[in-house]
C-alpha cells in the first residue's frame, strides 16, 4: 500500500494542506478545523513505529511537535492541547495536534471526526495558517 505522507498526493490534500516543513516534520493545516488550528506533524521519511527512529530523530521530532503543539495553544488561547498518535489505517509516524477549550467542543473527551466537518472560507483558511506560521516564527527566535 503506498503511503501519501511520503508521495504528498491528492489523498493527502483531500484532507490537509501544507503548511511549513521542519528539519525532521512536515506540518499540515488539517482542512476539517471544527476544532480551529488543528495540525497534523508527519516524520519526514517513512517510519510507521517510534522505536524505529533512532536517538535524534525521536528527540528532534518530538521537539517539532512541541514547537507546532506551542505555535497552536499561542495562536488558538486553546487550554489543552490533544496529542493522538493512531497508526492502524495510516501507518506513516504523524501526531495529531488537536486544540480544545473547556467548555468547547469534544473537551473532557477524545476529539473525533464523526462529528460534521467545518470547512472554513479560503480567507479564512489562510488567516489560521498564517497566524500559525507567526507563532512558530516567534517561537524559533
């Protein structure tokens, strides 16, 4: 089964949107943003299981993740960041970082995509991104 994570085709941008590219992550802008800000963080090269990366990758990797999840709670005042790290139908290694507010949405639960999807005008869309790209750019300094 081939892997849109690595072949960054049509599968992947049915369902996210690239936002900026790390040392050792890609970052999407997921287009569903029911919870707003919503990223993906996928490992640059295909590993489907953590204990598959060695020492740095996991350490930079993990530290991109932190840097995205931080830009996110900056930009979305979110009071609690969901990590969900799945695997079983998209093995390629990507967390999903999720925002939540209390009294918000899906908050003192897991987030779910069952729920109908918000898809945001094209203005929108951008402002999100762009405010998530000015956090992480303040955030690198």
């Amino acid at each position: 089964m081939s892997c849109f994570y690595c072949e960054k085709d049509e599968r992947l941008l049915a369902l996210m949107t690239p936002l900026t590219e790390l040392q050792w992550s890609d970052v999407y802008l997921f287009n569903d943003q029911k919870h707003k800000g919503r990223c993906v963080v996928a490992l640059k090269g295909h590993h489907d299981e953590m204990f598959e990366l060695d020492d740095e990758q996991r350490s930079g990797f993990f530290a991109e993740v932190s840097l995205v999840a931080h830009a996110i709670a900056n930009y979305t005042k979110a009071d609690k960041i969901n990590y969900a790290i799945y695997g079983d139908i998209v093995s390629h290694f990507h967390v999903h970082l999720v925002p939540k507010h209390r009294d918000g949405l899906q908050w003192g639960g897991p987030f779910t995509d069952t729920l109908p999807k918000v898809t945001l005008s094209a203005e929108e869309f951008k402002a999100v991104g762009d405010g998530l790209l000015g956090e992480l750019e303040k955030l690198k300094k």
